[in-house]
C-alpha cells in the first residue's frame, strides 16, 4: 500500500473509531470527568481515539512482512478496531462512571461490554467489509 493510501485507510479508520466510540459511549456525555472535571466528552473522545491513527501503518508493515491475505488483513483489521474502541469505552466509562462508585474491574469490563457489543459487532462489521473493499493485496 502506498503512502498516500495507507494515510486515507488511517483517516477512515480514525474516523470510524470515533465514531463507535462516541455513539455507544453517549450516554456518558452528561457525566464528569474524574480525572479533568473540566474536559468535554468530546475531548476524552477525541483524545481516546487518536492512537488509533497509528494502527494502520502498523498493520500494513507487518503485512508486507507477513504476506497476509485480503481476508486475513481485514480480519486483522477488524479485530484491532474491535480492541480499540472496547478500550477507549472502558477508559470513558472508568473516568465517568466507575472513578464514582464501587465497581470491580471484573464489573466494569461486564458493563461496558453489556452496553456496547451492539455497536462493537456492527462497527466490526463495517470496518471489515470497508477494508475488505479498498485493500488492494498482492
């Protein structure tokens, strides 16, 4: 892939780890921030997020190395989107929610999970088959 490419993959992958992130992480909106009472969702949002500019260059290094297929690439792909994204909401709602009250890690991990594996299957879903689209493997 080349530079210009793996920089538009990056952007699109950004963008839709964003977007999963904000969308299942919504409800949390209202709630502050227990390590910047200032900072907006929006903010921790964004600033989650941001990691996962440098997921692609990765990916696409370790397939040159690697000679992975399409399929397996995508696969690869959706999983690292999948890892991300229940990340950043275990982050938001470790900051928002559970920095409040009692939860066990055990716990939080089962609330996230329980709140967000609708919007982690269908942005898995969409990662996969827009990767799937675009990748161009040899």
């Amino acid at each position: 892939m080349k530079y210009g490419k793996t920089l538009v993959a990056s952007v699109i992958f950004f963008v839709l780890v964003f977007l999963t992130t904000y969308l299942s992480t919504q409800y949390l909106s209202l709630q502050p921030s227990s390590s910047c009472m200032d900072c907006s969702y929006m903010r921790d949002v964004l600033l989650f997020s941001i990691t996962s500019i440098f997921v692609i260059p990765l990916i696409v290094w370790i397939q040159k190395r690697a000679k992975l297929g399409k399929v397996v690439l995508s696969i690869v792909i959706g999983a690292a989107f999948v890892a991300i994204v229940f990340f950043n909401m275990l982050n938001l709602f470790q900051e928002r929610v559970s920095s409040w009250s009692s939860y066990s890690t055990g716990d939080e991990l089962l609330a996230v999970l329980l709140d967000s594996y609708l919007y982690l299957t269908v942005g898995a879903s969409i990662t996969f088959f827009v990767f799937y689209k675009i990748l161009k493997v040899r």
